[in-house]
C-alpha cells in the first residue's frame, strides 16, 4: 500500500460492507457466524472488509459457476 493511500481507500467497515452488498449489517455479522459472508480482516476490535476480497467472493457466487 502506498504511503499516501489510507486503510479506508482499500478496506469497508461492516456497515459499509453492508450497505454495498444490499444487507442490513446485523445479516452480515449472522452471514460470519455462519461463515457464509466475504473474508474480513480484524483489527483490534473493528472489522474491515478488503475490497478485492469481496469481489473475488461475488463473483464466487455467481450461479452457474461462471467466474
């Protein structure tokens, strides 16, 4: 990461994650006790959710296993 960029320009918070993916953000914290929602990173005790890794988890799901 380049020093200029910040966590915020790479990572979204379970709020932010939420709301990009549609969701309420207490059915994104039930989709991780399940583990049924993109990777997230914990730092201290904030979640962050990498961008990339949520694309790759999309796209994971497509129906019909186009990737």
């Amino acid at each position: 990461m380049a020093a200029t960029e910040k966590l915020s320009d790479n990572y979204r918070t379970l709020e932010e994650e939420a709301e990009y993916l549609g969701l309420h953000p207490g059915s994104l914290r039930r989709m991780r006790l399940r583990r049924e929602a993109p990777p997230a990173l914990k730092l201290g005790n904030k979640l962050r959710f990498p961008k990339d890794a949520t694309e790759k988890w999309l796209r994971s799901r497509i129906e019909g296993g186009v990737t």
